[in-house]
C-alpha cells in the first residue's frame, strides 16, 4: 500500500522526458512556444530547426527544440530577418560548443597538475 505522500507510480508521476527527447508534434510545440505551425515550417524550410521524424514521418520536437525555437521567435520579434538568425544561431552553437571545450581541457590541465 503506498503512504499517501509517496509519488504516484506509472503515468501520472512527475517524469518529463530528457531535454532532447523528441515527443511533442508540431501543433503541440508551435503552441508551447508560442508560435504558428506555419512559421515553425516556415523555420525548418530555412534551416533554422531540424525536428526528429517517427518511423511515418511525422515532426517531433524536443524541449531543446522549443528553447530553439523561442530564441527565433525572439529574434524575429526584435525585426532580424530569417538569415541573420541563421548566422546567429549557428555563431551561438559554435560558442557553446568551444565553452564546453574549453571546460573540458581546463578540468583535463587541473586533473593532470593533481597528479604531478
């Protein structure tokens, strides 16, 4: 029997899914992030975000993709044209991606100063 403050099991627990977890159609995440399911088509059609397919090819997006996709949404909102958020998007990718590099080598030097 379970107390009544343990968590319910199954379903109705409080599990979301990981942030790149593809689960969300399209209708779901345009209204989540607060967008129209045309312009979220009009996104992908530009490159801006590639949601993952399910075996019959329906769009799937993540909660990495919504974050995604509120960052274009606010880009456009400030009158950005589709291409600059492109390069936006992609310079801030690349920034993110050399941070988590440079932490990695800078834990990489402190471990091998430990050792010495």
């Amino acid at each position: 029997m379970l107390d009544r403050h343990d968590p319910l099991p199954g379903p109705t627990s409080d599990h979301r899914p990981a942030p790149e977890q593809a689960v969300y159609g399209i209708s779901v995440a345009a209204e989540l992030a607060g967008i129209g399911t045309h312009s979220l088509r009009l996104y992908e059609q530009h490159g801006l975000i590639t949601p993952a397919r399910s075996a019959g090819g329906t769009r799937r997006y993540s909660d990495d993709d919504l974050a995604r996709l509120t960052r274009i949404a606010a880009l456009a909102d400030q009158g950005i044209n589709l291409a600059a958020i492109a390069r936006i998007l992609d310079l801030e990718d690349t920034n993110t991606a050399l941070r988590h590099s440079n932490a990695a080598l800078t834990a990489e030097r402190d471990r091998l100063r430990d050792t010495s």
